[in-house]
C-alpha cells in the first residue's frame, strides 16, 4: 500500500516549482512554508535532523535559471513540463519533494537542503569546511540525478560509493518494474563534496529530463514511486566498505578531456586545442556525437553522456587508465 499518494507528490511538485530560483541566491526559496524546525548554517543551508542517524539525505534548493521566472506548467501523463518560456526546477525540487515526504513519514536521517549547487556547490563545500565535524555522517545521499534508475558509483570520474554499497540499495529501492543499476557517469553534485569525509555517497536518479533547458519536465509517476521507497530502505544499515581517504579514478585525464573541473562537456572547439590529441580524425570518428551537437543537430544530455562514458569505458578496459 503506498503511503505518498500520486496526487500529493503532484501538488507538492508542482507548488515548489512556481518559480525559479538561480543562484546566486536572489530570494530564498519559502522552504519554511512546506517542514518546520528547520536551522540555518551561516551560509544558508537548511538543516534538519530526525532521530539518531548517521545518513545525511541531500537536495539543493537553486536552480540553473539566471534571472527569477514564474514557471507556467504543463501537465500531460503523469508529466510536468513548462510551455516552454522557461525551465522547470525539476532539478532539484524533485529532490526536494522526495526529502519533503521522508520528513513528513519521520524516516531518521540529516536532512541538509543546500543553496547554489548550480554555481559550484558553494553551500555543500561550505557544509564539510565548517559543519560536518558537528555530525557523524556515514552516508550521504544525494536526489538529484536525471532519469530513472541511476545509483551513482562515481561522480567526476572519482568513486564517491563502493559497489557493494550500491548494490544493496538498489536491491532495497527496486519494486516491480522499477529497477535500479550501479552508474559510473554521475557528472556533479552536492554529494561529491563529501567524498574525502565520508565512505559511501551516491546521488540517485529522481526522474528528471531535460535539465537546464526550456524542454526540462518531470516524471511524476517515477518520483512518486521513489517517495516511496525511500521510506522502506534501511539506510543505517548498508553497507560500509569505501576508505574516503583512498581516491579511486576512474580515468579521469581522459575525463577530462570531454568535461570541465565543474562536469560541463567540453566543446569540440576545446578538443580540437587539446596537446593530446594528436590525431584529430581519430578523435572525431570517435566522437561523432559532438559533431551532432556542433551540427545543431538535437540530441538529449542523458545520450550523449552516455555515448562519452561509453567511449571511456572501452578506453579503460583497453589500459587507457595509464596513460
Ligand atoms: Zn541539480
């Protein structure tokens, strides 16, 4: 029997989506309005904590929008899309309607709402600088990745979770037909401020499409299955196996050739300039899927991440890693 009710994570969502918020923060976002008992850092991120728990649960509350919007929604299916003046905020007020129900059903936890994760994840790095010593956290979990069923094993090409770690919860998340798998393309969030701290941090796939862009929308049904699941998982208990202080790359001079220290995709215009390259057919046969983007050509962020990482993978069981 579900306890969050399709129709609640809809008003909820769509409530907390009236407009948008960029950072740097314009206009704090009525958070107040929708959980009590939260407290404030010095920065501005919330905090709330319930019961005795070492799982810090993480959402941001600006969005990547410049100037403040009113967001005008359109509803088809189960979906929420904008008529297309603006963007939506799915990214993040999904993560933020998930922690909103988990509060609501008291699931323990440290609930740490973040400002301007879209301009460099300022609150969270001013989170494990100045509070984090204030909590024994053990876990960190991030809602604020696009698509369905992504548990996210390495942020930036850094492991941020072990593989037993992410196992575990995608067998606890999994239900019917909605299943889960480890990803190794996680590209950036609050969550991979916390990877030197803490041992296991992964950001998990909130149903989202489109982010950043006018064509942004959100699946509701998805979310609403993950409200719900995340209310049954026994997050004090998975387990604990990745050493923070042990940093595991995965091929990350590669990386970074196709992304920024901030997880935006280069240009083909950058590759081109790149010393390491030397054989510029080579690297354009191979990424054909920039030469779409640089053609005008459309193709989503979920492919054409997909489509690099594809790239890298093969790169690495070719040794690539050594270079
Ligand atoms: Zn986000």
């Amino acid at each position: 029997m579900e306890k969050v009710k399709i129709s609640e994570v809809m008003r909820i969502f769509t409530k907390s989506t009236e407009r948008t918020y960029p950072a740097p923060y314009d206009k704090d976002f009525p958070i107040g309005e929708y959980i009590e008992g939260l407290e404030k850092d010095e920065y501005g991120n919330y905090v709330l904590r319930i019961g005795d728990s070492k799982t810090a649960f993480t959402c941001h509350l600006d969005t990547a929008d410049s100037t403040p919007k009113k967001v005008y929604h359109v509803i088809k299916d189960n979906k929420v899309y904008t008529d297309g003046s603006s963007i939506l905020g799915a990214d993040d007020k999904a993560g933020f309607t998930i922690m909103y129900f988990m509060i609501k059903n008291k699931v323990p936890g440290i609930y740490l709402f973040f400002l301007e994760e879209e301009v460099g994840m300022k609150g969270s790095e001013y989170f494990v600088k100045n509070e984090i010593s204030k909590y024994d956290i053990q876990r960190v979990i991030s809602f604020d990745r696009r698509d369905y069923g992504s548990v996210i094993t390495y942020q930036l090409g850094s492991r941020c979770c072990s593989d037993k770690f992410a196992d575990e919860l995608s067998r606890q998340l999994e239900f019917g037909k909605l299943t889960f798998f480890k990803d190794s393309g996680g590209i950036y969030t609050d969550s991979y401020k916390f990877i030197e701290y803490v041992p296991e941090c992964t950001n998990i796939s909130v149903g989202y499409f489109n982010a950043h862009t006018c064509g942004e929308y959100q699946d509701i049904e998805y979310l609403t299955f993950i409200c719900n699941r995340v209310l049954s998982v026994d997050w004090e208990n998975l387990p604990s196996e990745r050493n923070p202080s042990e940093k595991e790359d995965l091929f990350m001079q590669r990386y970074n050739s196709f992304y920024d220290e901030k997880g935006r995709r280069r240009t083909v215009d950058f590759l081109k300039e790149e010393d390491f390259l030397e054989d510029e057919d080579d690297i354009f046969s191979e990424l054909e899927v920039y030469r779409y983007v640089d053609n005008n050509y459309k193709i989503d962020d979920d492919t054409l991440d997909r489509s690099i990482f594809k790239i890298l993978e093969e790169e690495k069981l070719e040794g690539f890693e050594n270079i």
